[in-house]
C-alpha cells in the first residue's frame, strides 16, 4: 500500500467507526475517537472497565495519524500567513482576559502523533479492527426504482455470501480467494459472489415497499453447501506440486537423518544420546512442518445479503 492507498484506508475507517475528524489534509488526519475506536485503538482496559462500571461519560482520546510523513512536514515547514489586524486585537484581548497559550504547545503536548505506514503497528490495529467488526453483515439491495404506490411491495431473497480462503502450503505457498452465495430461500448457490454485490448499491437499513421472502435453508445447511461447492471445485485440481512437494520432504529427511544416524550411534552415554534424539526429533518436526503439503480453506468474513427478486 502506498501513501494514498493508507490515507483512503484511514479515512473509510474513520468514517466508518464515526470518529470526529477535526481536522484533515492529504497527508494527516487530527481525530477524536468514538468509544467503539477508542476501545479498539488506545489499549486502555482499565479506564474502559471503569467506564462500564460507573456508566460513565467516557472521554475519547484525540489522535493525530500521520499517512504520508514527508508531505506533513512539508506542510508543517510552511510559514502560517500573516495575521489580519482583526486577528491580532482579538488574539490581544483574550491574552488579556486568560494568558498568553501557545497554541502549537498547547496541541502538540495533547495529541499524540503516530506515522501510518504499510507495516506499522498502528495500521495493523486498524486493520485488526476492521477485521474483527468487519467479518459479518446484514445489508439491503436499494431498489434501482422507488414503487409508484405504496400497495406494491417488492419480494427480496436472503442470501448468504461467505469469502473462502483457500492456501496451498508446503515449502512454498499460494492462497486463492473463493466467493460463494447460497440462496436461503432456493438453495441455490453461485460463484464470484462478490462480483455481484459490488455493483450493487447496499445498506443496512430496510428500504420502504420491500418484503422479505421466507427462509428454506438455515444458516448452518447453507454454510454446508458453500463447504461441498469449495469441496467439489478444489478437488479438479492439478496436485503436482503435492508430489514435488512430497519428494523434497523425503530428500531432506534423508538429509538429516544420514547426519543424526551416526551421531545417536556413537554417543558416549545414554544421557547425550537421549539429547541427540530429542533434536533430531525437532528437526524432524520443523522439516515436516516446511516441506509437508497441505490445503487449508477458512471463512475471511461473511453476511446475509437481502437482494432483489426470488432465486
């Protein structure tokens, strides 16, 4: 990701949570986090405990996220334009009335600063965030054109759209993503479901003249469909790399054996034999775990998608 890509990112998320973006440019966000952000951002269990206890007012922190470093210093270089004489006089009457503050002082000792990079740690909170809150949703097709009368009423299908991980692992790796869609009502299941839904207009909100049609299958029956599609799908694949795979594994525990054998062999005592043993066992182990093909599939997120029609 570079710059732009993150500062996007940063202010879908933002956005998102409903933070407020105090302030904001192409390379920094200034933001009061909601509870739900603060929560996941600022690491503070205790205060949020307290909070929840009490039934509190909770007091969010103030964030200052940095997305391209180099262009907000850029702009932090650039001398502020002159002050106005209305500015001044007022400015002077309140450093009469409260004391003079430093301002850039004031905001800078307040406001903690963190740079957001690809690879940060702060971005990978964002990240993790958005994964765990993100994973499931309940969305609504809107309707390209709003009914006439108010009698008639649009019937809408469920469905449920699952993103599958597929990795094929060995000493080497290569993931596939899968999208699924199962009718709840039919049973129906289509591929490159996400293709569908993204030239959809969605939201969470039932929209009016619409009705739902009952459900046939439950979650776990269509969830089982999505698992016996991927099933099917991956078993028409070319394994060869498993049997390439599997002839490196023997290869490199041939290796390690012509190298430990002699060594069990000649130990000088039941105690260093035992520690021989135990390593090459280890290594056995580490080797297995590199070099030993396997296939893995998990759900990335998933969410029941309310669309228009019967299907």
């Amino acid at each position: 990701m570079n710059s732009k890509q993150v500062h996007k990112y940063v202010q879908r998320f933002l956005e998102a949570t409903q933070c407020s973006i105090i302030e904001k440019s192409p390379a920094h966000f200034t933001v009061k986090l909601s509870p739900a952000a603060d929560r996941e951002l600022t690491n503070r269990p205790f205060y949020w405990s307290f909070v929840d206890r009490t039934d509190t007012e909770p007091e969010t922190m103030t964030y200052l996220f940095v997305t391209d470093k180099e262009k907000y210093e850029e702009i932090l270089a650039t001398p502020a334009p002159a002050p106005t004489q209305a500015s001044s006089a007022v400015d002077a009457a309140l450093n009469r009335s409260f004391g003079f503050v430093n301002n850039n002082l004031a905001s800078g000792a307040r406001t903690p600063r963190e740079d957001l990079y690809f690879g940060s740690r702060k971005l990978e909170q964002l990240f993790g965030a958005a994964k765990s809150s993100g994973s499931y949703v309940n969305l609504f097709q809107e309707p390209e054109r709003r009914s006439n009368t108010p009698f008639q009423s649009t019937p809408y299908t469920a469905w449920l759209g699952v993103n599958m991980r597929v990795e094929f692992a060995c000493d080497r790796k290569r993931e596939e993503i899968h999208s699924y869609g199962v009718s709840l009502a039919t049973g129906m299941v289509v591929e490159n479901f996400y293709d569908r839904l993204k030239n959809l207009k969605l939201t969470p909100r039932l929209p009016s003249n619409v009705h739902l049609t009952r459900n046939g299958l439950s979650y776990a029956k269509a969830l089982g469909i999505v698992e016996t599609s991927l099933e099917r799908k991956l078993k028409g694949y070319d394994y060869n790399w498993a049997v390439d795979a599997a002839a490196r594994l023997e290869e490199e525990l041939d290796r390690i054996r012509h190298y430990y054998d002699p060594l069990v062999q000649h130990a000088a005592d039941d105690e260093t034999k035992a520690k021989v043993e135990e390593q090459f066992n280890q290594r056995q182990t580490e080797i297995k775990w590199q070099y030993e093909p396997r296939v893995t599939a998990s759900a990335i997120n998933c969410g029941i998608f309310h669309l228009e029609g019967i299907e």
